[in-house]
C-alpha cells in the first residue's frame, strides 16, 4: 500500500489530468468526484512499484478511462448533456473555449479519448495504443475520423 | 499549443476534490485496518476501537500538523505541515506578517504551493530586497526530505535562500517570546557570538541584520563585504534548545 507522500505526490502530479479525463466522459461533477476517489484509492492499494513516471502517469491515464467507462456503465440511461457539464465549469471557460469543449464533448467516446491523450498530453500513437490496449493502426484510424469530424465543426484552424 | 489544449487547460481538480480524496483515502485505511484486526481478541479489540475513535475523529489525521516550516525575512511566517505534506495551519507575530497571510490563502495546499504562492506575491516579495535574507527552518521527523525539495525550488535559489532544521523544544521556547523558531534560531546562533544581544533587540531586527551581526561577530569584517559569501543550499542544524 502507498504511503502518505507517495499519496500526497501522485495527487499533486495527476489530480489534473484525472480530472480532465472525468470531465471528457462524465455527467456531473459528482459522478467525477467518485471516479476521482476510486482511481486514488487503486492507487493507494497498488502493491507494484512504477519504472518510471511516464509508466506511472500512463497507469493513471488508463485506471481513469477504465474507471469512467464503468460508472457510465452503470448508469447507462442517464442523458448525457455536454451543454451541462461545461456549465458546470462556471467561469473557468470562455464563449470560446465552450465551442470548442462541446464539440469535443459530441464525439463518441472512443474519438474522445485519442484526442485529448493525443492533443492535450501529447501521448504518440503507440503509446495511446497501450493505454487503452488497441492496435497501434486502430488508434491511427480513430485519429483521422476525430480529426475529420473536429475539421467539419471547427474549420481547420482548430490545431 | 492547439485550440483542445487552450480549451482544457482551466479543467483542473479544485483544491476541496483534492481534500475531500485525502479524507476519503484516510477513511479507506482506516477501515481497511479495522478488517484486518477481526480477530483480535474482543478486549483488545474494544481498547483499540476506542483509542481509534478518539485519536482519529473526524479530521483528526488531516489537521494534525507533523511537520513545522518557518519561513523568516521580515516578516516571518511559520506553516504546519500534516502527514500529506498539506499546509493546515499559518502562524505569523506582526501585524506585516498577518497582512500576508490573510491575502493569501496557504491552507490546504501543499508546502511547496504554499510556498510558492508567498514568494510570487507582489506584497511579500517587497521584503525580498537585495539587502534581505531569506531563511527557511523545519522542524520534522522527515526534514532532509523538505530540506531537499525546498532546495530544489528555482525561487529559493532565486532569492539565495539559507536552510536549517531545528527541534519542538526550540520552537516552544520562540513561541513563548513571540516569535517565530526560524528567528529564534538565529537569535540563538547570535548570542553564541554576542552575549549582550538580548531578545527584545533581536524582535526589531531583520533576518539581514541579524545575519549580518552573526557574519561581523564571526569573521570581524565588515557585514556588507560578507553578504556576497551567502549561498543558496547553506544548510545546518539548529543552535541550542536540542534535547
């Protein structure tokens, strides 16, 4: 079990990026807040040790992206309204930036995945591939019809 | 940079997910231990049960500080640190000092942050003047280990910061003379040198002076040509109050 500093770092380190990967698959906030406390809390019963913190903030990536598409299972027939999870964010985002996160936000799942890993923590395409266990040439293909579709709503200036 | 970026980059865990997760994880060891101890024989059991009830209630274990940082220039700033290395309390003796800390919210946020957050504050870095000393003391079980992440922070080497540790019998002495145990210590260090320099003197001093009468006592030359031998990563253990 990890102690309290090791705790403490991985929360200072990863708090964000769990977060976002939360709020590119979730509901409301308090389903983040449970998936949050479930992937700190895998954490904190990890009994391995990382090679690593790539290796470590990879695991993160991966627990997160599990752990929501286990609570979104279980709560399959709730609507999800991405107009509403961005509201929920309050001033954090301007006009813009909602345009461009409800976008994001309508895509189906899997493409929402390979963008933010791919565009927002910069992860190449192998190493997506590990993440979410696919093919190094599935994840290719995911990322061209996102990238596809982002340019029919956004326009081509959008990365 | 790309527009998915700049869209998510104000999507961040608020500091109250971060502490309602510390909690929850507490409470997850906590139980975690109460399953293990099942079969502990029933009266060691209820003892136990009841120490657990009255040392963990609560935010027990969150707002018990275990280590302690004075952060001393003029004004000094003393944090309590708890066992996630979060800051739960701030203690300041001036009225400088109490204007610090009520503009800037130090609580709940690591040391570090803590830290952090005070030296880019406008208002506290009209104290880091080139004549001014920065000095930072801890007092912890775990202290090479603040010691050696406070060493590695840009800004302290910034503003040539000095390090010591100290001890709690230390800090309870300064805190009966109102003042905090980073400037207690060098208090301490000075009267080693200067047995006519009491504590009253030493309330109106800056860490600066009283550095530099140290530097002046010790080397008998004069202060200002001593301040250029001052670097980052100076680093020893507190005078006197060990026990």
């Amino acid at each position: 079990m990890k102690n309290a500093e090791e705790i403490n770092s991985a929360l200072e380190a990863y708090a964000d990026m769990v977060r976002r990967i939360c709020f590119v698959h979730l509901k409301n906030r308090d389903d983040t807040e449970d998936v949050f406390q479930t992937v700190f809390l895998k954490y904190m019963l990890y009994e391995d040790s990382f090679e690593s913190s790539e290796h470590e903030k990879a695991w993160f990536a991966r627990v997160t992206i599990n752990a929501c598409k286990d609570m979104l299972r279980y709560f399959s027939r709730r609507k999800w309204v991405p107009l509403d999870v961005i509201a929920e964010e309050g001033e954090a985002l301007d006009d813009t930036m909602e345009g461009i996160l409800e976008v994001v936000l309508n895509l189906p799942e899997k493409y929402r995945n390979v963008i933010y890993l791919y565009y927002y923590e910069g992860y190449s395409a192998a190493e997506i591939a590990g993440i979410l266990g696919r093919k190094e040439n599935t994840i290719y293909t995911w990322l061209a019809r996102a990238k596809t579709l982002l340019r029919e709503k956004l326009g081509g200036d959008w990365a | 940079m790309n527009l998915i970026w700049e869209s998510m980059k104000n999507i961040q865990a608020t500091e109250k997910l971060k502490q309602n997760t510390l909690q929850y994880l507490n409470e997850q060891q906590r139980r975690k231990y109460r399953v293990r101890t099942r079969f502990v024989p029933s009266y060691a059991l209820a003892v136990f049960g009841l120490l657990c009830l009255i040392g963990t209630a609560g935010g027990f274990v969150y707002s018990k500080p275990v280590s302690y940082i004075s952060i001393d220039v003029n004004p000094s700033i003393e944090l309590s640190v708890n066992r996630f290395g979060r800051v739960v309390y701030s203690e300041t003796y001036s009225d400088e000092g109490k204007g610090i800390t009520g503009q800037i919210p130090l609580k709940n946020v690591s040391y570090m942050q803590a830290i952090n957050r005070l030296l880019n504050d406008d208002k506290y870095m009209k104290y880091l003047g080139k004549d001014s000393i920065l000095v930072f003391t801890v007092i912890s079980d775990r202290s090479e280990q603040i010691l050696e992440n406070l060493k590695s922070s840009k800004l302290l080497e910034k503003y040539s910061a000095l390090t010591y540790t100290s001890d709690l019998s230390c800090m309870e002495e300064a805190h009966r003379h109102e003042m905090s145990f980073g400037k207690y210590r060098t208090y301490l260090e000075l009267l080693e040198y200067d047995g006519s320099v009491t504590i009253e003197d030493c309330h109106e001093m800056t860490m600066g002076e009283l550095r530099d009468r140290i530097d002046a006592c010790a080397h008998g030359v004069q202060a200002d040509n001593e301040k250029e031998h001052h670097g980052s990563g100076h680093h020893g253990k507190g005078n006197g109050c060990d026990n």
